[in-house]
C-alpha cells in the first residue's frame, strides 16, 4: 500500500489547503482527494507540481507500507 503523507507536508510548510490549490492548478477538493488518501493515482505532472509548491522530493509526500504493516494499523 502507498501512504500518502500531503497532509503532513502541508502541516511542515504551514501551507492550507486553498493556497497549494492555487499554487498546483488543482482544484481543492481534487487535492482533499490526494490528501485524504481516497485517489487511485497521481499524474507525474502532479507530483511534480506538488513538489515544486512543497519544496519537497516525492518520496516525502508517499510511503510504501508492506501488508503486514497495513492490518496493524
């Protein structure tokens, strides 16, 4: 399973929702989606929006958790 991490790297850069939607081109509740860990996939595009606004590589903002440490969770 991916992890996707956006929320924290928002909380890290103090940045809201509504402002890294304007900085991406991505409408807010398309990035609630990444956010809240509902998407199935990203664009390359995307993330690299997103790194560029964040500051931050791509592995900052996902995580592989392997099934075992899925159920404990």
């Amino acid at each position: 399973m991916i992890r996707i991490n956006l929320d924290v790297m928002m909380a890290k850069r103090k940045m809201s929702l509504n402002k890294l939607s304007e900085l991406v081109d991505i409408t807010p509740a398309n990035l609630s989606i990444l956010k809240n860990e509902k998407g199935k996939a990203i664009r390359f595009t995307t993330l690299d929006a997103l790194c560029q606004a964040l500051d931050c590589q791509p592995g900052d903002l996902m995580e592989y958790i392997d099934g075992e440490s899925q159920h404990s969770t």
